[in-house]
C-alpha cells in the first residue's frame, strides 16, 4: 500500500465541479493499493501516515505530526501510484489491486482515520476527480508498506 502525503495550506476534490471533500491545512494523502495489500497493512499505513513528523514547531522543525498540529486529512485513492514505470513509455498496472479490493482497503484506510479521531474528507472511489491543493513547503513524501 502506498501513501504519497503532501502537506497542504488547503484542499479539494471535486467532481463535475461539485465538491465532495475539502481541508484546511492538514495532509493530502493520495493512496494507491496493490495486489497484496490487507487490512493490516492499511491499518499500518494510516498509523504511520498520521503519525509521520512533517509539521513544523515553535523552531520551525518538522517535529509535529498532522494531530499535534491541528490538521486535518483528505484521502484520495490514486491507483496510478501502483504503476510499473521502469520500461518503456506507457504504465502498466499489474501490480494494482482490483477494484473491488481496492474500494475495500480504501474504505478502511479512511475509518482508520476517524478512528484516530482526525477529521477526514474523502474524494469517491473510482470517480473521476478533479483535485486542487496549495502545498505548503513544498512539503511531499512517498510512504509505503
């Protein structure tokens, strides 16, 4: 399972011009799953993706993690992120989980984030969205399990 994070001053998912998520400052989390991924290793991912030190404290230092810093997360599933790149010049997608799959381990990436009691918003599974964001740094970093 693969977390590309993105601290963000603000972001929204729109879909035919509709919003359907939206955060203030908080985290973008783009979430890809693949063939192999459970429930353990999503529950793992949202420990450690909630957890992960890249706000910044009264030094400026990236020692605060989203909660300590009072943000919230928005959790679009991207499954571009499960793309085998290495050859040639078009993506392949083997290694992406199925759709069903997907939409489960999805889902429970997101209640696992409400159960950490962290306000979080969500684009739609398998829609095509439209997502807009100010990265504040730029801050991005790709996590995975």
């Amino acid at each position: 399972m693969i977390a590309l994070i993105q601290r963000v001053l603000r972001a929204e998912v729109a879909i035919e011009g509709d919003s359907v998520g939206a955060i203030g400052p908080g985290l973008l989390i783009l979430l890809g799953v693949e063939r192999d991924d459970d429930r353990q290793k999503a529950a793992k991912l949202c420990e450690r993706v909630l957890a992960y030190r890249i706000f910044g404290d009264r030094q400026g230092k990236m020692n605060l993690d989203v909660r300590q810093a009072g943000g919230s997360v928005l959790v679009v599933s991207q499954f571009t992120l499960a793309a085998e790149t290495d050859k040639g010049l078009r993506p392949g997608f083997s290694r992406a989980a199925p759709p069903e799959l997907a939409e489960q381990l999805y889902a429970y990436f997101n209640h696992c984030c409400r159960q950490a009691d962290i306000r979080t918003e969500t684009g739609r599974f398998a829609a095509d969205m439209q997502v807009s964001l100010v990265n504040d740094g730029p801050v991005t970093f790709w996590l995975q399990v």
